[in-house]
C-alpha cells in the first residue's frame, strides 16, 4: 500500500494549491482516507487532525521523507494507527484519477482515461460513466473526488466560515460547523439561503430530514432548494454537470 501511494503523489503536492484554494498535500492526505480526520468527523474518538496526518505523509509516504516527523519514542501515537486504519478501508480496488481541471481522486481500478466524471442529482458521490453509442452511458462507479464531495459543483464553495462535518447517525447526514464557534453545529447549508414560500423544514421519525409543503401538506425529498428548476434558477447548466 505505502508503495503504491508514493506512486500517487504529484511531483509538486507540497508546493502546489489545489483548485479548492487549499494545498495539494492537504487535499490528497485527506482524501485517500476518505476524509476520516478530526475536523470531518469530530466526534470519532483518536482520528488525527489533517496537521497530524499530514505528518504521516512527510514521514512515510513523501519523497524526501522524515523520520523524526513523528515521535515514536513511546510507539505509535494512536492517531497514527488510526490514518493506517482508514487507507486500508479506503483504497482496495482503487485506482487514483486526475482530471483536465485539476482535481484528483479514487475510482474503480476498471475506470479509463475516456470515462467522465458527472455530478448527478440523487447521487451523494460523483459518478464514472462511459459514453457509448447514441448519447447512452454505461455506470463505471462510484468515485470519491477531493473538493468535490460535498455538492460545490451545484453550490459552489463553502464560504470560509464553515466546513462540513460528519456524526455518528448516518441519517443525519451532512452537517456544517461554523469555524469561529466550533460547538456550533447547523443542518442547514449555510450556502442555500431562506426555503421557498409555503416550505417548512421538517424530519422523520429516523431523523432523516424531510420539507413540508404547507399548502399541499406533504412531506418531501429532495430538499426543494436542490430540484433541477432551483438548481437552474442560479445559474447552474444541470445537464452539463461533466467535470472533466
């Protein structure tokens, strides 16, 4: 595994930016175990923070590499066996993929240079299709792509204030913390701004959210500030979600 992932590492990761604003070490540390770090899931016990981890990377994985990076006087710190934990959930069957615009990512090792990497609504991760004949596509897989997990090809960006973090319900889903108060904790994607007319913001008894129309009394999903109409009404070509 840890020659394999040297085999990975851009030649310029610890000069370059990434195209999310961050550095290119940071991205890729990070994404090649899922983001399983402190700042992404808070509430999971000894995850190293993506300043640890990237520790690990200068010590194990990077070119010039540094031994003393970590003090292992005692043994590993358990943050550390915990990152290896990650990689080793993360990678089997998996190849890195790079795009014409710079992201990076895993896919399935099947996954060629021809296929297309499409935001599709309904779909919580980006998705490997293959064109074939008459404008059909056939499913690749799934793909885990830094900067592109957490809906910024339809949002865009979060702004600098917040992040995305995980917790332990799975229904729960995506949740933001606000960076100046980190007990803070939102469902509410600070990039969406106010429900339309007549929604109201409701949950499930698993504790799924869910929107209320109020006129129709009806209880819905998807959130109706991400239908296609909406998502076009801000600018967003929805059939032209091709990243590559």
């Amino acid at each position: 595994m840890n020659a394999i992932i040297r085999g990975w590492l851009p030649t310029d990761i610890e000069t370059s930016t990434y195209p999310t604003g961050e550095s290119s070490l940071d991205a890729f540390t990070a994404m090649i175990a899922h983001h399983h770090v402190h700042e992404r899931r808070p509430k999971v016990p000894f995850l190293p923070d993506i300043s640890q981890a990237r520790l690990v990377m200068k010590r194990d994985f990077l070119q010039d590499k540094d031994p003393y990076a970590i003090d292992m006087h005692y043994g590993p710190p358990q943050w550390y066996d915990n990152y290896y934990l990650q990689l080793q959930d993360a990678l089997p069957g998996c190849s890195l993929i790079e795009t014409d615009n710079g992201y990076f990512g895993l896919a399935p090792e099947i996954a060629k240079p021809d296929d297309k990497i499409h935001v599709v609504l309904g779909c919580n991760v980006p998705m490997i299709l293959r064109a074939g004949e008459k404008e059909e596509f056939s499913v690749v897989g799934h793909s885990y792509m830094a900067g592109l997990m957490d809906a910024e090809a339809l949002l865009g960006q979060l702004p600098d204030d917040w992040r995305v973090v995980y917790f332990e319900k799975i229904a729960n889903g995506m949740c933001f913390a606000n960076k100046r108060s980190i007990s803070q904790y939102t469902r509410n994607d600070p990039r969406l701004g106010a429900l339309p007319p007549n929604w109201k913001q409701a949950s499930y008894r698993d504790d799924q959210l869910c929107w209320f129309n109020t006129i129709t009394e009806e209880y819905c999903w998807p959130d109706p500030r991400l239908t296609p109409q909406a998502l076009r009404e801000r600018g967003v070509a929805v059939k032209d979600l091709i990243l590559v």
